[in-house]
C-alpha cells in the first residue's frame, strides 16, 4: 500500500505542475498514464466498469469522474483530477483541485477549505474515533464557510481493489459509525460545493456536476491507520499551505 500510495502521490504532484492555461485535459491523462505505467504500475481507473482513461478530470461545476478531452484549461478555471495506480496488487487513489492561473477569490477559498477540511479528517484518523468523526470533520469545517457536501459520492476503504467497505461519507455525527482500528486503509475524500450539494450525472454516462452550476472542489488521500494514528500514504511534499503559488 506504502509504495502504491507513494507512486501515485507523486504523479498527482507532477500532474498539478503540469497544469496551466492552454494545456488540455488529454495531456494531463497521457502524461499520468505514461508515469504509472513507466514505473511498473497499471492506471486503476482505465477499464474500471469501463471508464475509458487514466484519470478523472473534473473541471468548475465538474464534481468528480469528468472525462479527459481536448477542452484547454484557461486562466481562472479550478481542475480536479483524481487518479489511481495499482502497484504490486495494492491501489492507491488520491485527487486535488488546482487553481488555473490566477483564480477568483471565492474560487480560491473553496479549494483551501476543501484542502483544510480533510486535514481535520484525516486528523481523526486514529484508533477509537468513528466514521462518523470524519465525516463531522468535514463537514462542520466547509458548513461554517458556507459551502455544501456532496452526499452522492462518499470516501472507501481500499486494498487489493480500488472500492472496498467501508464507506467513508464526507457528513455525519461524532461517535456514531464503525469503530476504527489500527490497519485499516481508507480513502477519504471530501467533495464541497459553493452553492448547491445536488448533483446530476451527465449523459456521457461518467460525467458529474453541480446541479446548480456552481464550482466543485474535490480533494483525496489514501490513509492507513497506525497504533499512532493517520499515516498519509499519497503524501509526498512538505505540508506548507502558505506557499500554494499562482501557476500562470
Ligand atoms: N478514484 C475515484 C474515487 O476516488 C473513482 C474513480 S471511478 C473510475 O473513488 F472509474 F474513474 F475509476
Ligand atoms: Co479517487
Ligand atoms: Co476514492
């Protein structure tokens, strides 16, 4: 799981470099086909109950699952890409919203409390806590700034296969759920919308976005539980919020 979750880390990071105005989402998907598979991995995604690319590519009012295209990403968008490798039998699955350029203020804003809302649930990825103290963390965090949870799609635990149980919603009570313990591997992934949490899928059959139209951010990590608590195992950078540059 530590390696798998450690390859595609790195993939999410060079992919939210590769992000700017006039790159398309195509690009995007080729380049982390070619970095998982140079690695000795398969893309988890390509195939999954017949979804056609490597990576999710979810644009603005995109929830999650948008298909990879030719669409050029421009200056003031948000790009959620959520991508998968499966490593010597294990899957790790992580996803990040990234700011095209120079983004709106409330634009920005969206992404960091998604990026601060799974913070405080990883942080009660321990030994003792409940689903249910996950799914409040993020909740209670994007509520009190506004925003909604989408409750169509939820976080899993994950392994051998990419969707294990359980499932980790992103809303919930303190206390209550299953019980975690120690081993236990969970991919949790909190999606928070401006306006509306209803979404719609569209009739590409994969696609979905707010009903609403307003922007979507989406923000994932694989997390296995230790006797000390969350080991983050998509996490490859130092954690140094203040330092989110403008790509443009
Ligand atoms: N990685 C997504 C999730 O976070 C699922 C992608 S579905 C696929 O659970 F078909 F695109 F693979
Ligand atoms: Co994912
Ligand atoms: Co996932």
């Amino acid at each position: 799981m530590r390696a798998a979750g450690r390859l595609i880390g790195l993939v999410r990071e060079e992919l939210r470099r590769m992000v700017r105005p006039g790159v398309t989402t195509l690009e995007l998907d080729a380049a982390a086909e070619k970095m998982i598979r140079d690695s000795g991995a398969l893309p988890t995604f390509k195939g999954y109950h017949g979804y056609p690319f490597s990576i999710c590519a979810s644009v603005n009012e995109q929830v999650v699952h948008g298909f990879p295209s030719k669409y050029v990403l421009k200056e003031g968008d948000i790009f959620s890409v959520d991508c998968g490798a499966t490593l010597e039998g294990f899957v790790g699955d992580t996803a990040t919203t990234v700011p095209v350029g120079k983004v709106s203020e409330d634009r920005l804003k969206l992404i960091r409390v998604a990026e601060e809302s799974l913070e405080r649930a990883i942080a009660q990825c321990r030994p003792g806590k409940h689903l249910g103290d996950i799914g409040w963390a993020v909740q209670e965090h994007a509520e009190a700034h506004g925003y909604s949870i989408v409750r169509d799609y939820v976080g899993h635990g994950i392994g051998r296969k990419m969707h294990e149980d359980p499932q980790i919603p992103n809303y919930g009570k303190p206390g209550t759920g299953v019980r975690i313990k120690a081993g236990y591997v969970f991919a949790v992934e909190p999606m928070i919308n401006m306006g509306t949490h209803y979404t719609k899928t569209l009739s590409d059959g994969w696609t979905v976005v707010t009903l609403d139209g307003k922007p979507s951010a989406h923000v994932e990590h694989t997390i296995a539980i230790t006797e000390d608590g969350p080991e983050v195992l998509t996490q490859v950078t130092e954690k140094v919020p203040e330092a989110e540059a403008v790509n443009a």
